[in-house]
C-alpha cells in the first residue's frame, strides 16, 4: 500500500486517490435525470426561441426532429472515437509496458532513458502531442516501394498514444514496486532468471492492480479523442459541426447537439468508472 | 537584446532553424502575451476550481440529501464528459442563449468573452475532480480530531475551517497536485473556442511561417516550463505547511 502510495504512479486523477474503503455510499442516482434534465431544458429552449434564428435553407425542423435525424450519424462519429480510443489504447499499452520496466532496469543508462521519456510525455498537453503527431508525421509511408498512405486518424491514434504510453509506463513501475520484495527473493531462490522472474512472478500478480488504473486512462482517453476534432479528424465532434451546418446553422441547435454528445460520452464512460470504483475497493490492498 | 536577436536570425540564414517568435517584433509581442493569458488562465482556473472543491466539499457533508444529491451529480456528469464537448456546449450552446450586452463603448456585446467562457468551463470541469480529492482527503482525517474540536466547543463551520480542511488539505495535496497539473495541460482546449493563448498563437505562427517543428517544440517546452514551475510551486508548499505526523509521507 505505502509504496503503491508513494509512487507517483495513478496520477492523472482523482479517482479514488487515498480513499478508504468505508467511504459512504454515495448517491448518483440523481446523475442521469439531471443530464436529461439539461437535454430536456435546451431543447425546449430551442423550441421557444425561435425567434433568434437566422433563415434556414432547409424548412425548419423541431430539435427532436433535428437530433433524431442526425443520430445514427452522430453515433457513427462515436464509434469512430472509440476505434480511435481503442488504437491508442493497444498501442499506447504495448509500448508502455516496456516503457514501464526500462525504467526498472538496471542499466543505468536505459533507466535514465526511460525515465525522462515518461516525463517529457507525462507532463506534456495531450493536444500539443496531437498536433504534432499530426503536423509532423508524414502522410505515407514508403517501405520497400510499398507506399502504406497514413491518414489522419491513424496519426491521431499515435498522438494519442504518446501520454498513453507514458501514463501506462508509470502504472506498470507503480504495481511493479507495490510487489513485496519477498517475492523476488523467493523466485530468485528458487533459481528464476529475472525475466522469468517477471513474467510468472511479479508481472501476474501486477494485473490486478494495474487494471482500475489502466481502466481509468481509458476512460480519459475515450474522452480525449474529441480533440481530435481540433485537427480535423471527422469523429463525433465535427460530425456535429457538419450536421448543424446541414441544418442550416442554427444557432439556437448547437446546445442540443453538444448535449447528445455528452450524453453519448457520459453513458459510456460513467458504467467504466463505476466498474473502476468496484474493482478499486475489491482490489484494495489491506494494510 | 538586439545583438541576441541578430544572433537567431542568423541562425535561421545558416541552419534554416526558424525560431521567428525570437527575433521577430511583432511575432515576439504575440508570443509572449498567448504565454501570458495561458498563465493567466491556469492561475484563475487553479483558484477557482479550489474553490469549488472545497466548497463542494463542505456541501457534500451538509445534512440535506438532496444538496450532497447534487453535488454527486455535478461530479459525475462532469467527470465523465469530455471537456472540449463541455467548452462547446457553454461556449457555443448556453453562450447563444444568453443576453447580450453593451460594452464599455456602448457596443452589443455576448455577456462572456471566450477567454470567460474558458475560465468557467475549465473551472469547472477541474473543480469537479477537486471537491472528490478532498472529500477524499477530509475522510482520512481521524474522527477523534473532530470530536476532540466538538468538546472544546467549535461549531460544524469552524471545525471545517480550522481542523478538518486544514489537514485534509495536507493529505490530499499530491492528489490535488497532480490535478492542477492536468488542468494546466488542458488549459489549450481554450484554443478551440479562439482564445488566443500560447498554442493558439503558436498556430498562427506555424500557419504564417510554415516552422511547424519549431514553434512545436518550443510549445512543449513552455508548457513544460510552466508545468514544473507549478510543481516546483506544491512542493515549496507542501514542505512550507508540513505538520510532522500528518501527510502520506510521514505515515508511512
């Protein structure tokens, strides 16, 4: 627990940092009709309000009309986000797990190495990392004369997966030091290589604790990918400037709109952060 | 400071390096007040989003459910959210529905510039995160403190005021660190809703000169500039405000 604690591992939020196991319950029930609540008051806004809107080319449709049409595009956009969100995630974990034990090594150089890697892309804006990888990558590949073309998207998931990969790089050498040395010790008399030592030793019991955190990052991730929107990738966000566009720009939509995406991201995320809290207090190491 | 600039114009005419934000005026003047609103936009989102972690905080031990019923909701809907669709939604959807009204020049005005609508939204979003780190924080302070400030007389207000918080305050300050942390780093979502701040400014540099490698790095090193300065900053606090026997470290 203490080391766990003292690592700066989990640190890109809050969630259930230092709680105890005896919180109280808490009521969020009150969560989901208060979302709706807020959809419901825009949209009624919008209707009353007609009065502020310019003059629309097409003929002009109630909110309910507008989303209801606009959904299964917009839900379209979504699922992009969470392919995106998805791709940075596997890449993101791949490499971060190396990440994570090169900074345990015990080359001096690779550690240092290593560490400075998770600093620099721990403390970086995740946008900035985004409009770089944007920016800077090219936009195909040429291996051998085979030209592999780079989309957008495809740069998004790397630009993703740089924070990714140096959170997820902390969360590793977190659960790795939360492992009681005893452990070692006994795989060391028991004539494991270190390798050996990792992989059916520490690396296993590790999985349990890395999972609330790493369940967290995706979350955030998931989250994340509306940047995206920023440099042009057509997820959900810009899907939903195209689609008011297509209304004819009404003003008095926007609000609506914005709010079926949050909508959308809250019943995703919410259930993965509840699920997180769960496994948090089920894995909770007894002091 | 001219013999400074020459020396990366120079630079420019022998290697191509193009650090124009250095040695150009006017691309200086831009550059250093987007750096100065980004600072100027972490250090009030900082502030009030301490605010409303802690007055959240207090409001969610209050004896009405329905009160500590809101605050969970606020929590959750906000913690679950992207904040870029939750600076959208203000920016361009509340933004829209509310009254216009007249500046200083007499001119029809939106009642939030973008830069407020920023600092609210942020705020916000970050706030929400803050009033979980201390409710987290106030829970590990020992019940016998507050019962030993109930038998000396001390009110449920003082007693947050001057037992609880205080030492909630010092046992969640990693926690809280990490979360400013953050919400310094997400600062440049503002770029979005056209504040012109430092990523915002870059871009407009880049888009002029066509130096995307440099004024990207020198993007990330300013952020990480400011991101250290902020945790050079908790730590001085951290070791200003220790109380020997309370805080993670001693703990243990």
């Amino acid at each position: 627990m203490d080391v766990l604690h003292r690592a700066p591992a989990f640190t890109f939020d809050a969630f259930g940092n230092g709680s105890s196991s005896d919180q109280p319950p808490r009521s969020l029930s009150l969560a989901w009709p208060l979302l709706m609540a807020v959809l419901l008051a825009t949209m009624f806004f919008g209707l009353t309000d007609n009065g502020f809107a310019q003059a629309a080319v097409a003929p002009k449709r109630t909110i309910i009309e507008v989303l209801w049409r606009w959904a299964p595009l917009l839900l379209w956009g979504f699922c992009f986000n969470l392919v995106i969100s998805a791709g940075a995630m596997a890449v993101g974990t791949g490499v971060g797990l190396f990440l994570g034990l090169a900074q345990m090594s015990r080359t001096r150089p690779v550690r240092v190495m290593a560490n400075v890697i998770t600093e620099i892309f721990r403390n970086s804006p995740w946008l900035v990392l985004l409009f770089a990888c944007v920016l800077l990558l090219p936009f195909q590949i040429r291996i051998f004369g085979l030209v592999i073309p780079f989309p957008d998207w495809a740069k998004a998931i790397v630009g993703f997966s740089l924070p990714i990969m140096a959170n997820v790089g902390e969360v590793v050498r977190g659960a790795v030091l939360s492992i009681p040395t005893g452990q070692w010790e006994s795989a060391e008399s028991l004539g494991y290589t270190r390798t050996q030592a990792y992989l059916h030793v520490i690396l296993p019991q590790c999985i349990k604790r890395m999972l609330p955190p790493w369940m967290n990052l995706y979350s955030l991730v998931t989250m994340s990918t509306v940047n995206a929107s920023v440099v042009g990738v057509s997820e959900m966000i810009t899907l939903t400037a195209q689609a008011n566009a297509a209304e004819g720009s009404r003003p008095e939509l926007l609000a609506p709109f914005y709010a079926f995406d949050l909508v959308c991201f809250f019943l995703y995320c919410y259930p993965i952060g509840k699920w997180t809290e769960y496994l948090e207090r089920k894995y909770q190491v007894k002091i | 400071m001219q013999p400074v600039y020459d020396w990366f114009r120079h630079l420019y005419d022998t290697t191509g390096i193009d650090l124009i934000f250095i040695y150009d005026n006017f691309d200086r003047a831009r550059t250093i007040k987007g750096f100065f609103i980004t600072l100027e936009l972490s250090v009030i989102t900082i502030i009030l989003s301490l605010i409303i972690g802690v007055v959240g905080a207090w409001l969610q031990r209050s004896h009405f459910v329905w009160l500590r019923r809101v605050i969970a909701a606020f929590i959750s809907a906000f913690r679950n959210t992207p904040p870029l669709v939750q600076l959208y939604f203000f920016y361009f959807g509340l933004g829209f529905f509310l009254p216009r009204v007249h500046d200083a020049s007499g001119q029809l005005v939106p009642m939030f510039s973008n830069l407020q609508w920023a600092i609210i939204s942020l705020s916000l979003f970050a706030g929400a995160f803050n009033i979980e780190i201390f409710r987290s924080g106030l829970e590990a302070v020992p019940s016998s403190m507050v019962e030993a400030a109930e038998g000396l007389g001390y009110s449920r207000f003082q007693i947050y005021r001057q037992i609880t918080l205080p030492l909630a305050f010092r046992v969640c300050l990693p926690s809280l660190g990490n979360n400013l942390v953050n919400l310094v780093k997400t600062t440049n979502l503002a770029y979005a809703i056209a504040v012109p701040e430092l990523l915002y400014v870059s871009q407009q540099i880049w888009s002029d000169e066509t130096n995307v490698r440099e004024m990207m790095a020198f993007v990330l090193c300013a952020y990480l500039f400011l991101v250290f300065l902020l945790v050079a900053l908790l730590n001085w606090i951290e070791r200003v405000i220790r109380v020997p026997g309370v805080g993670h470290m001693e703990a243990y």
